[in-house]
C-alpha cells in the first residue's frame, strides 16, 4: 500500500510539474489585469480584443489554411506511400522506413534550416508556398507510421478474393482497402493536421516575411512583452491540439493502431 501511494505521489508531481505552466496560463488568460503577478478580477475582454486584432486574424487564415491543404496532402501521398512500402520486399521495407525515420527523429531546426536552403537555393521566394510545402515535407512520415499498422493488420487475401470475384483493381482499392485501413487514415489527418497547428521552428525558417501563422506571431507578440492576448491565444491554441488528441486517444481505446 505504501509503495502505490508513493508511486502515485511521485506521478502527480510530474504532472504537476508538466501542467502546471498551462493551467496557469489559462487562468490568467481570463485576469482583468494586465499584471502577471496580481489578480484583478474574471473578465472575457482579452478574448474579444484577441479577434479583434486584425494581425492575430491573418495569422489564423494562414495557420487554419496551411493545416488544412497540407493535411489534405500529407494524407493522400503518405497513404499511397504506405501502400507501397507494405508490398515491397522486407530488405526494401527496411531500408525505406528507416529512411522515413530521420525526418521524424531529425531535430526540427535542421529540417528548417535544410529546407530554407533548399528553397533559397532553388531560388524560390520564402513565403506560404514554401511554408505549405514544408509542412506536407514533415507532416508526410507520421501518416505512414499512422497507415502501416492498419495494413499489417489487414488480410491480404481479401483484395485478392475481390479480384478473383471480377473486381477492378481500382474497385477493391475503393471498396475493400480503403475502407479496411480508414481508421488509420483518419488518424494520420488527425495528427498532420496537429502538427501543422502547433509548429514553430519549421515554419520560423520557411514563412519569409510575406506569411505568418500562429505560433510565429505569439514569438513576435513575446519579444515585444507578454500581452494578455497572447495568454487568450495560447490557450485556444491548447485546447484545440487537446480536442484533437482526445480524439486520437479515443481511437486508440477502440483498439485502432495510432502511432504518434
């Protein structure tokens, strides 16, 4: 008994530890005061001056715009490239996943930093062309991870029974395939589009000066001084990457493959 409630002790600290920033943040996104230290009262004034800021709401077009497209693509190519990499030999399997690895392993500022060389090089304009294109780039390898387990699970012999029974192969893709390894699609989207929300680095060295998101404008607001509304958007921030995982861990607690 003694040493469960130890552990359970020593487990609340570190997620006291761990949350305890945030919860602080969103009680003081709520602070009539614009002191940090002090508490003046509940109000929901930073909330409303937050949408009212016409910079805050460019940087939301871009953020919402840029996960969405880069999602939507991310989704499609690393899906296909799933398929692929399931039907190669296991030696061509091997070596492709660990290529595939790097970039998610790679540290975020070296996939900035090479991609902004990349683009300079090519001689193509910093701006939301090449910040779309990098987040497809890193978004790519956790769809595959996302899709893989979904088609090692799936029976191989029923895409050939539906060919066998007259079939196309694009039918069976459409109708036996797809359907069998949509929740692992799905969770793909789910943490692409994640991603994309909460990305800073990457897009730090890719946006140029033309496109700002989220995450670039609240490091901008910051070096300027902390402002109440910068409390009010992280915290939307937060609780829209925490519905997202509530809903990836729900399909988890179904039994759905989910790698992140």
């Amino acid at each position: 008994m003694m040493q469960k409630a130890i552990k359970r002790i020593y487990m609340s600290i570190v997620f006291l530890f761990l949350y305890a920033p945030i919860i602080v943040l969103i009680v003081f996104s709520f602070n009539k005061s614009k002191s940090r230290g002090q508490w003046g009262g509940f109000t929901f004034d930073w909330y409303i001056d937050l949408f009212k800021d016409r910079q805050i709401r460019e940087a939301l077009y871009f953020t919402i715009l840029i996960a969405v497209i880069s999602t939507l693509v991310s989704t499609i190519v690393g899906t296909i490239a799933a398929l692929g990499i399931s039907n190669m030999t296991k030696l061509g399997r091997t070596i492709v996943l660990n290529i595939n690895s790097l970039p998610v392993l790679n540290p975020d500022i070296v996939t900035g930093v090479a991609l902004m060389t990349l683009f300079i090089s090519m001689r193509i304009e910093l701006g939301f062309v090449t910040m779309l294109i990098a987040h497809i780039v890193f978004s790519i390898p956790y769809v595959i991870l996302a899709v893989l387990p979904k088609l090692r699970q799936m029976n191989k012999h029923t895409a050939e029974a539906a060919l066998d029974l007259g079939a196309t192969p694009a039918y069976a893709m459409r109708k036996v395939i797809i359907p069998e390894i949509m929740p692992g699609i799905i969770s793909g989207a789910l943490i692409a589009f994640t991603l994309s929300i909460d990305d800073f680095v990457i897009s730090f060295f890719t946006a140029g000066t033309s496109a700002t998101n989220l995450s670039i404008l609240i490091y901008s607001m910051a070096k300027r001084g902390v402002k109440p509304t910068i409390n009010a958007l992280s915290t939307l921030m937060f609780l829209v990457v925490l519905i997202l995982m509530i809903i990836i861990n729900k399909k988890n607690d179904k039994g759905e493959d989910i790698i992140i």
